[in-house]
C-alpha cells in the first residue's frame, strides 16, 4: 500500500503537529510503503520569504529524521525537487471544473483570515491533488481540515480516468487523525498562525516558561476542577502513563491541587517525552549535508515515480510528439 502525505515547510514543528500528523506518518513507515514530502511549492502560495522558504524545508526534515525517519525505506523529499509534478498539475487542471474548486471550503477560510486570495491559493488542490496522483498513492494520511483536498483528489481522478482511459489510481480511502485537537497556550487550536505554539526542540527553559503560562480558568486551589475543560490536562493527555493520568484526574475532581503544580510536571513530562531525540536533532543541526543528501536521494527516488505516470498522461491526452 503506497501512503503518501505533504507537509508544508511553514516553520519548526510543534507539538500538534507532532501528535495531530507527524507521529501517524512515522508509525505507518512499518507495513507501508511510505512517501512523505515537503510541500514548498505549496508554501509559496502565501508569499513566504526566499530566504524562509530554504530554512524551514530543512527545519523540518531535521525534525522528521531526529523523530524517527525510516531514511533507507521511507521516501522523502522536497515537491520542488520534482518539479514533473507542476506539468502534471496543468493536464489535471484541464479536467478539473470551477466550481470544483470554488466549492474548496480552505481556500474561502485563508481569504477570509487575510490571505491574498492569489491564483495559485486558489489552484492549491490541483497541485494538492498531482502530488497524491503522480506516485499511485492508496492513502493519505492527513488532519480533518484536508478530507475536502482528498475529495476533490478522487473527483479530479475519476474525471481523468473517464476521459483518458484508466491511467490514475484513485485513492480508495484516507486517514482522519483520531488525536483530538492539541490545544495551545491560549486555548485555541495550537498553531503557528497563532503564536501560541510549543515547539518539539526548542530549548527545554522556554518550554517549560510556555507550559508555566498556558491559560487555565480561576478555579481556587482549593476547590474541584474539571479536567476535562483544562487545557493543562488535554497536553497530560498525550505523555502521561495512563496510571498517572488517573491519578491526576482524580486530584483535579477532588480540589486542592493549584494549576501550577500540575504544569510543572506537564513541563518534565514533555521534555522527557522528546529528550530522546533532541540529541539526535542537534547533531542534523551541525549535518547539513547529510540532511541534504537524504533529500537528494528522496528526490531522485520519487522523480523515477513521477516521470513514468506523467510520460502515461501526456500520451493519454495526446502529447506524442
Ligand atoms: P499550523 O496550524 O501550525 O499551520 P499545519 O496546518 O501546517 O499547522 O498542520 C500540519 C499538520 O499538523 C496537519 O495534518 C494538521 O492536521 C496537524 N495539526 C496542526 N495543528 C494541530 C493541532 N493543534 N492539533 C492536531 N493536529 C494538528
Ligand atoms: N495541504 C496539506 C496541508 O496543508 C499539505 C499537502 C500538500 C498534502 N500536498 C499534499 C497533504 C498531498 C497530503 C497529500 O497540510
């Protein structure tokens, strides 16, 4: 089964996407066959700096391999590396109606959060959509917010395949991630688009100050609380022993524990849950070019991919010459 997903090269990782996304894509590298890329062509859609652009491809390939990147098994590169997937988008496009895309939910939300509504914003799933067609992907593992990308993916599949013949395979199902929402410090969704975010590895000081910080309600330490509103709880969630847990659970309900107990060994928590590979992280730091070159062999492997189903689909559509 081939599994293939994109990440956008939007800044260092944190700790939703590791727990919403990243810890999904490397569990499945065991009984799948896994390709995973940096979707930089994607990223330019919001007119990130050049300089951005470079840094944070490698950012995050950084992160993937210190959490555990099958590099000899797994294929992972950068989109723009194979850039057969731009002339594969323009064949889909071709079939690919207006109101398709018009109907696309994420492309009205980023316009309406302020995101100059650009041609290639607009045209995102297409791009979205060869990326998962171009490498005969099954499934596509990705968040809640991505299912619309997924359908439109199969939409624009079927609508080849009925006009050329059965040349794309047609995801067959895709992957919701069951991890709740990983709340940030403010409450909201954790996100970099809100600067309330906790990063996997940044210094172990500022993550334990952000946790120190995170908004909680004014319940007195005396008084019952209710772990299940807490957003100091939903993170314990995600590295506390089940055993613990209920242990905590039970202070919360039984009053007298303050928030600041519990946010300190949310803190410790955390950063033992990622100690393991922040070494590994910080000797990628001083690699670059290893990180480099598991992108150039990544590269070389999808574009051997690539090239074969975009050589089909311009024969289909009667590009022979
Ligand atoms: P951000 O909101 O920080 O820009 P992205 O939209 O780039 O994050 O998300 C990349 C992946 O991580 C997606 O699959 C998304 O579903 C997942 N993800 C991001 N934030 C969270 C979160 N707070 N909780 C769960 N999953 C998340
Ligand atoms: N749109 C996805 C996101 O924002 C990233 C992405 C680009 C992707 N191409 C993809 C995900 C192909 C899955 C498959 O998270």
């Amino acid at each position: 089964m081939r599994v293939l997903s994109g990440i956008q090269p939007s800044g260092r990782l944190h700790i939703g996407n590791f727990f919403g996304a990243m810890r999904q894509h490397l569990k499945l590298q065991a009984d799948h066959d896994c390709f995973y890329f940096i979707a930089d062509y994607h990223a330019l859609t919001s007119n990130p700096s050049p300089a951005d652009v470079a840094k944070h491809t490698l950012d995050v390939t950084m992160d993937y391999i210190a959490l555990g990147l099958n590099t000899e098994k797994t294929v992972f590169w950068r989109q723009s590396n194979v850039p057969e997937v731009t002339e594969f988008t323009w064949l889909l496009s071709c079939v690919t109606p207006m109101g398709l895309l018009q109907r696309c939910t994420s492309f009205k939300d980023k316009v309406a959060q302020g995101m100059s509504p650009n041609h290639g914003l607009f045209a995102y799933p297409v791009l979205q959509a060869a990326d998962i067609l171009i490498y005969n992907s099954n499934l596509v593992p990705v968040g809640a917010d991505q299912k619309q990308h997924i359908e439109v993916t199969r939409d624009i599949a079927i609508r080849f395949n009925n006009a050329y013949g059965e040349i794309l395979t047609v995801p067959k199902e895709y992957i919701i991630e069951s991890v709740a929402v990983v709340p940030g410090t403010d409450g909201r969704k954790m996100s970099k688009s809100y600067g309330n975010t906790i990063e996997m590895f940044e210094p172990e000081k500022t993550v334990k100050k952000k946790i120190m910080r995170i908004v909680t309600d004014s319940t007195p330490v005396e008084k019952p609380k209710d772990p299940d509103k807490c957003n100091v709880f939903a993170l314990l969630k995600l590295v506390a022993s089940t055993d613990e847990l209920a242990q905590w659970e039970n202070r919360y309900r039984s009053g007298g524990m303050g928030y600041s107990e519990v946010k300190k060994r949310l803190a410790e928590l955390m950063i033992d849950y990622f100690k393991p590979f922040r070494e590994k992280r910080t000797e990628l730091e001083n690699n670059a070019d290893y990180v480099k070159k598991v992108l150039a062999a990544g590269a070389e492997r999808a574009k051997s991919v690539a090239a074969k189903t975009l050589a089909k689909a311009r024969y289909a559509v009667g590009l022979r010459g």
